[in-house]
C-alpha cells in the first residue's frame, strides 16, 4: 500500500514519528507539532508519569516538564521500526532539574531547582491512524532516572 507521496504506509509513518521525537521531544520543542501530527483523542503515556490525552494535556505536561528541565532532550538510539499502524522507536535522554518544582512523576516531587540530573533509555510504540499519533506509549528506564533525581534509593 503507496501513500500519495509514493512511500509506503511504513516510511510515511517512519517520518511522521520522526518529526514528533525531533519537535516534541528534540532538543527544542515547537508545540505547535501537537496540533500538527497528534490526533484528537491521542494519548501519551510512561511508565514515570500519569497518562496525557488531547493536545492541551500533552502541550500542558511538556510545558511543565521542560519549566523544571530547561535543557530536556531525547534522541533516537536505534533505526525506528514500523509495522503496518506502529511504529517502534529506541531512545536515551534526560536533562537537569535547574526549574521550577515538578510534581508529576507517580513517584514523588522534586522541589525547586535541586540540580539533579537524569540520563536513562527506553523504548516507545507509536500507533497511527491517517497519519495522526492517536497513542504513544513508552517503557522506559524509570528506576534510573528516579534514583540519580533522589527519589528513591537502592536499599544497601
């Protein structure tokens, strides 16, 4: 199956999910891809924070999260992979909690500007629909991130 540009539903998916992980997730963040490439209805979720649906919950989460981690990116750590609706994305990030206080991990809150700095990998599953993110959900390395944020701590 050809989309109108001539690439399959897999590659025009591929480059759909990575313009979202460079403008949403990159280095800089251009909101306006939410009302660009997320569907209505889209939901993001990880495992470190509550589920996010609709573009003003997720524009909402990303605002608070790079408030709090000024210098915030992700980047791909792998080929993505794609599957018919999905695809498959390897990824490493992080940044250094230099904000405000940040309250949305399930875990427990960061108080203002504590200095801390998270670096962990993980690895997220995209579903597509006409060209629309209506789901992104991702596992990743959590326990990493929270114990270099202090959150919790390995038991000695």
């Amino acid at each position: 199956m050809e989309t109108q540009q001539g690439l399959s539903k897999e590659e025009a998916n591929k480059a759909i999910v990575a313009r979202w992980f460079t403008d949403f997730w990159g280095e800089t963040c251009n909101l306006d891809i939410v009302d660009e490439l997320a569907a209505p209805d889209m939901v993001l979720h990880y495992s470190l924070h509550d589920p996010r649906r609709g573009p003003g919950d997720i524009k909402s989460f990303m605002i608070d999260f790079r408030a709090a981690f000024p210098d915030l990116k992700f980047w791909g750590a792998a080929d993505l992979i794609a599957e018919g609706d999905y695809v498959v994305g390897r990824w490493e990030g992080g940044g250094t909690h230099t904000g405000p206080a940040f309250s949305d991990f399930l875990i427990g809150s960061l108080p203002a500007a504590t200095g801390s700095r998270m670096h962990f990998t993980g690895t997220t599953v995209l579903k597509l629909e006409n060209g629309k993110i209506v789901e992104e959900i991702g596992l990743d390395d959590g326990v990493t991130a929270l114990q270099q944020l202090g959150l919790i701590r390995a038991i000695q």
